[in-house]
C-alpha cells in the first residue's frame, strides 16, 4: 500500500487546517462552474 503524504495549509480567513489537495480541488471547481456558466449564458441569449 502506498502512503499518500498531505500537505497541510491554514486558511487565512478562517484559520481552518486543510490540504493541499482540497484547495486544488476548489480552485478547480470554481473554474469549471464559472466556465460552464459562461457557456450556458451564451447559449441561452443565442435561444
């Protein structure tokens, strides 16, 4: 079995303690939502 190391990061705002691995995944999240939202805007005015 492979052990997986995290990096541990504190929040600025909310001193909360998460991984490096959970900001990438929200970095990313947020840049897809706001991606297909563009898209779905831009069809929806060519409708």
């Amino acid at each position: 079995m492979v052990k997986k190391m995290l990096t541990k990061v504190t929040c600025p705002h909310c001193n909360k303690s998460i991984t490096l691995d959970e900001v990438f995944a929200h970095s990313l999240k947020d840049k897809m939502d706001k991606e297909y939202e563009n898209k779905y805007n831009l069809e929806v005015k060519k409708n």
